[in-house]
C-alpha cells in the first residue's frame, strides 16, 4: 500500500505492507484523511537543523550520549551518532503522520464487537489513523458515520473534536458568549460548534480572510487581531462584563494572546488554551479576575491513556459523559444534521501519490489553504498486500537463511549488524514488523529481500532456516511455538516466556520429535571473558562462589517491561539472563534457591525490581545474584566476582577482567564485549552440524523455569 512519511528528504510517498489488525483492532480501507495545517505543517516550515545543533540544545540526548559512551566505549557511541547523523538514500527514517481519516471497515480483530465489515467509519489517533491506504484502528478511535454523511466530511472527525472538546472545557452554557482566537481549521469548526450549542460567538484571526469566513459560518461579531478597539467591543457586546471563556485555539511562541484574553474575560470567566501559545502570564491580571486557566487535551478524556484507546476500556458515562469517542460520535451527529459545514473549508484535494504537492502548497499559502484533503482511488492495493518486495530474491543454499521478527531497537542495534558482519554463514532475507514503516526502513537498511507486517509469511517461506524473535517478551512463546511448528530453527530473545502456560506451550511441544532447534538469547555465556572464565574452572576440580552484581538502573513504573502481562517484569525479562550465566559457571545441578526483594513503598521504590538472589548447587558451589535499580548512575552496571580453589576472577562491565593467583595477565578492552556476536557464530556451527559452544536447551529452559519460580516465591505461591 502506499503511505505518506515525513522524512529528513521532506514529504515522502513510500510503498509499505498493509498493517495487519490485533484482536481488539479494526482494519479500515481509507478513502479520505484529512490534513492538519496547524499541527502537520509546522515541522515542515522551519529549516531543520543539522545533528550537532540537535545535540548541544537537547541535554536529554547529551546525557544519552555520555551513558552510551560509559555502557558501551567511545567506538560504539561513535558508530551510533554516525548512524543518526548520515543517513544513505537506502537509509531513511519513515515517520508516518495523519490523525483523521474516514474509510469502510475490511476486518475486524476476534474480540471486536462493535464494528462489522463494511461499516462506513471515521478515524483517529496519531500513529493509527495515518495517511495511508489501509489504517489499523483500536475500537475507541473510530465511530461510525451516518448515512447522510460523505466520507470527506466524516475525515474532519479528529479535527472537529479537538474543537469541540476545546469548548467543552470552557464550561460554558446556552446563551453565554465565548471569544475563539485563531480562526484556522480548527477555530472555524469551534465557531460552528458553538452556534449549534446556543453560544454566541466572537472571533479574532490575523487574517481578514478567515475574520469574514467566520462571519459566514454564523459567528456573531469577528475581529482582526490588529484592531486596536477588540476589548472595548467585547465590553460592549456583553454589556460590560466580558466574556464568559476565551479559548485560543492559534499557535504562536508569544504569550500576547494569553493575556489578551484574560482582558476579554469576565469577572471569575475562564481561558482555555488548545493550541501552543506562550505561558508568560499576567499573574496581577489573573488574580484581579479570579480567573480559571486551563488547558484543552486534543480529542478528549481518553486521550493518551492506553487502557482507553488501546485496550478498548471504556470510561463509564455515568462519571465521565464525554470521552474522545463520544465527542467524535457528537461531531458527526453535527455534521449530519447540517450545524456544522465542512464543504467551504475545503481549499483543495490530492491523489495520495501528489501528498507532497499538498504539504507544500500548505507552507507556501496558508491564508488561501484552510483544509486540504488525500483521496485515495480505488486502485487501491488489497488488504492481502502484506509484504513488500525490496529486491530480486538470491538464495544462497549454502548460508543459513534469516527471517527476522520484530525489528525493534535492539534488533537494530545488536543482531542485524551481527547477522551482516557473519555474511558467510548469514543471509537476511526477510524482516517481519507490525510496523509498515519500520519493516520498510530496517529492511532497506540491512538489505532484507522483502519486507511484511505478517510473521505468517516468514513461517510459510520454506527458503527460511532460522527466526530470530526479538518482539516484546509476551510474544515470545507464541511465536517460537508457531515457528517451530512450521520445521524453522529458532532464537528467541530471552524471555523464552513469561508465565507458566506460556512455558507450558513450549515444553510441551519440545517433548514431540522431530522438533527444530530451539536457541533462547543467552549471549553473555559466549564473551570472551565468561569463555577465559569457563576454561580456567574446568581445571579447577572445586566447589565455586560466584557474586553477581547487577546496577541495572530504573526504568519507570509505566514501561512496557515493567508490565507483567506484556514484559513479564525484570525479574522474568531480564534477571533470567544472569540466572543462566550462574548456572553456567557453576556447572553443577541446582540443588535450591532463595530470593529476596527490596518492596516497593510507592515513593523511592515505584517498581519491584531490586533482588537479592542465592543459589545453590549440588558440587556445594553458590551464587549470588544482586539485581539493583536504586543504585548510583555512576557505579559500573555488572561485576562478576568468581572465586575458586584460592583463585579468583573479577569482570567489570564486560571490558576488564583481572585474575588473583593465576597465571595470567589483567585484560581491558576497549568495547565490551557481551557475546552476541560470538553467540550467532556458534549457532551457525550448530545448524551446520559443526562442533559448537551451545549447551544443551535444558540449561536455558532451567534459567526461564527459575525465574517464573521465583516470581511465585515473591507472590506467595509454593514453589
């Protein structure tokens, strides 16, 4: 299908696959999205400035910077500044935008109850209801569109209920006035919905054109903003008393309109600010009114919370009567009835391919432009149009043949550039992502033969040998199920699962015969420290102690991770990893376990994240397992202390490694060095029937069973 991007190169019409739809989602066919000109447009008029300049004003990124530097060494942060700075034309960031869209249902996700196929919708949310062919849409971001109402006018959906959700904060009743400043898209919207509400209306826009478009569309007295008389007329209009709420729907850097509209309001009146304007307020002016000042969040409640747009829960009526679905559902009531007209703010209309054509028009005229609306035809691409073809396929029998699934960051950043760097045992040949834009960008980037939205078609490929799944952790089990059903070798990123049945899928499966290989992300057992570390204990016929100290650091209470049901928490996610290297050191059967966890008190402690772990085993060896999020940002992330037969190893950061009574010399490095790249090396002998490094699955399967053990432990449950 085709989708409009913005890009460092500008406005970009890319060829991408059709996304495909989770079961609480709906796929839509779109005929009309609707262009932004205030929020859409705005990058684009402003020259961009270069990666430096980016730097040195964005301290967030400076600090990322430095950390990069201290995690990974100078070569590494290098190599990914140089990756942000130069881009090749094979290399280009797609960004999709649009938030407003209309179209007819073509699917619907398994739980879906509210829509059926061929419901007649409109559309929003940033990230979903995109300029593209096909749109993926959660149920609370679309409602359907009345029989009277075309689909461009229902495309005006978004727009409008940002409008009407800017009213609605005023608190504002029948008969009462409000002065909207900023007559654009948006203001002259807000114009009509007021007057459908009983409202009477002032207006004040810059331009004189938009002044006398919204005398047209019914406001009852407009002004230019330059006009020196407005507060007096205001005065007059409402007998001397104000206006009961102002809200500022324009967008300027300067806080003269905020102001500005404290003095239009009443005694105790109230301003409400929907567009970015300056907050440098009159304090004396806000305190002599006792005014109300509040802001307007895009569409309504709703907006921004997950639960709500992504999960499909709805806020009960009886506590909140308008939410952002219900606001669209109002605004397309409005728009049947005829209260609200879009037909005169329609400046022009694009075939998508001329997307770029649009925007431009939009920065060059924006007086004579008020909404620009994409058309897409009805050669359109069909919904079955999930892979994108990059260029002729080239098998090569003798390398092992690699579909990727979830081509996040860390893909990006660790098993993509390891995959190329093995090209003589590797091949990428196909990248999966639910992403359409970013499946197109990473697979261009690392030279991928195809790219999908559907897993299916890398599990259905019989020129694919090994899947590499590095999807969100609770994807993890289904999807190694599913390949290796299919007869595909597989490396899932650790977790392997994050409850029992997921582990139970697994296991299960891998208890039938023949089943392909099975590689669970384990990387640290392959560095060439841990490797120096595993040859020098083998000649040491002695029980070992190893302390494992993790400073993982704080990740936030909201984040996907911390998420049982989708990252499983750090001690699944995350703490398994340093379980296993434990295990693998020792090299002994685990006789028990103990663990222990700092609560969390809702203050210092926002996530039950930091464990003190003790294992033992059968040769009477121990670890022990430190997992810290509350220590110093300046204290080493991991230090590994092994000590046996009166030796003892110490491994700071995967960069140093100094030995005590041995016979060897202190090693630094200037990269560390975790054993990714080491790890695919070995799993090429593998699959190759070469001799090699990986340990038998029960090992990784032991690290995964302990970890969910332990979860139990720390809820209560025997274990």
């Amino acid at each position: 299908m085709y989708q409009v991007f913005k890009t460092k190169k500008g406005i970009l019409v890319e060829e991408v696959p059709v996304p495909i739809i989770n079961e609480k989602e709906i796929l839509v066919k779109v005929f009309n999205s609707l262009i932004s000109t205030g929020t859409e447009t705005a990058g684009l008029k402003n020259s961009p400035k270069d990666f430096k300049e980016k730097l040195l004003t964005n301290i967030a990124k400076y600090e990322k910077l430095k950390s990069k530097i201290n995690d990974s060494g100078y070569k590494a942060a290098f190599e990914k500044v140089k990756s942000k700075a130069i881009e090749s034309s094979d290399e280009i960031k797609l960004n999709p935008f649009g938030y407003s869209i209309a179209g007819e249902v073509i699917a619907v996700g398994d739980l879906v109850k509210t829509f059926i196929i061929g419901d007649r919708v409109a559309c929003a949310g940033s990230g979903f209801a995109t300029h593209s062919e096909f749109a993926r849409i959660p149920i609370n971001l679309a409602v359907r569109i009345p029989d009277g109402v075309d689909y461009e006018a229902a495309c005006f959906t978004t727009v409008g209920s940002i409008a009407m959700q800017g009213i609605r904060r005023a608190e504002v009743k029948s008969g009462e006035t409000i002065v909207i400043v900023g007559l654009g898209l948006i203001g002259l919207l807000a114009v009509q919905i007021a007057k459908a509400w009983g409202l009477r209306v002032i207006g004040i826009d810059l331009m004189d054109e938009r002044v006398d478009h919204a005398i047209k569309l019914g406001c009852d007295i407009a002004f230019n903003a330059s006009n020196p008389e407005i507060e007096r007329n205001i005065l007059s209009y409402t007998d001397g008393y104000g206006a009961d709420s102002v809200i500022i729907y324009a967008a300027t850097k300067s806080s003269d309109p905020t102001n500005q509209a404290m003095r239009y309001c009443r005694q105790k009146g109230r301003v409400v600010v929907v567009g970015a304007v300056g907050m440098e307020l009159d304090r004396d002016l806000m305190y002599k009114k006792e005014l109300d000042f509040v802001i307007s969040t895009s569409y309504g409640p709703g907006r921004y919370d997950d639960q709500y747009e992504l999960e499909g829960f709805d806020y009960p009526i009886g506590y909140v009567r308008w939410t952002e679905n219900r606001n669209m559902r109002e605004f397309v009531r409005l728009v049947e009835n005829e209260s609200v007209i879009v037909d005169t703010l329609i400046s022009s209309k694009f075939d998508i391919l001329d997307a770029a054509q649009a925007f431009e028009a939009l920065v060059k005229n924006p007086v004579d432009n008020i909404a620009i609306l994409i058309k897409y035809g009805e050669k359109q691409a069909t919904a079955k149009d999930s892979r994108v073809n990059l260029k002729v396929s080239n098998i090569i029998k003798q390398k092992i043949n690699v579909g990727l699934i979830g081509a996040g960051g860390f893909a990006q950043r660790t098993h993509l550039p390891n995959l190329q760097d093995h090209n003589s045992f590797f091949q990428i040949r196909a990248i999966a992502d639910r992403k359409p834009e970013n499946a197109k960008y990473v697979g261009k980037k690392f030279h991928a033969e195809y790219v999908t939205s559907d897993y299916n078609e890398l599990l259905a490929d019989k020129n694919i040998d090994l899947i590499v799944i590095t999807t969100q952790h609770n994807n993890h089990a289904r999807l190694s199920y599913d390949a290796l059903i299919n007869g595909k070798n597989v490396l899932v990123e650790k977790p392997l699962a994050i409850n029992w049945d997921q582990f139970k899928l697994v296991t299960d499966l891998l208890k039938t015969n023949p089943i392909p290989n099975l590689f669970i992300g384990f990387n640290r057992r392959y560095s060439p420290f841990i490797q120096k570390s595993k040859k020098l204990l083998s000649d040491l016929k002695s029980p070992k102690f190893v302390n494992y100290r993790i400073n993982a650091g704080a990740i936030r209470s909201d984040h996907w991770i911390q998420d049982p049901g989708i990252g499983g928490g750090r001690l699944i996610g995350e703490v398994c990893h340093f379980i296993d290297l434990a295990n693998y050191l020792t090299d002994s059967q685990l006789s028990g376990f103990n663990i222990l966890n700092v609560p969390v008190d809702g203050n210092s402690i926002q996530c039950n994240d930091n464990f003190a772990i003790n294992l033992s085993y059968s040769d009477g060896s121990v670890a022990q397992i430190s997992y810290i999020s509350i220590g110093g940002k300046s204290l080493e992330k991991e230090k590994i202390e092994i000590h046996c037969a009166g030796k003892s190893m110490v491994i700071s950061d995967f960069t140093k490694m100094e030995f005590y009574n041995f016979e060897e010399s202190n090693v630094t490095l200037k990269n560390g060095d975790k054993g990714h790249r080491a790890e695919l090396a070995e799993i090429a002998k593998k699959l190759k029937g070469e001799n090699s490094l990986i340990p038998d699955l029960s090992l990784d399967l032991l690290a995964t069973e302990l970890a969910l053990r332990m979860v139990d432990v720390l809820n209560g449950k025997h274990s």
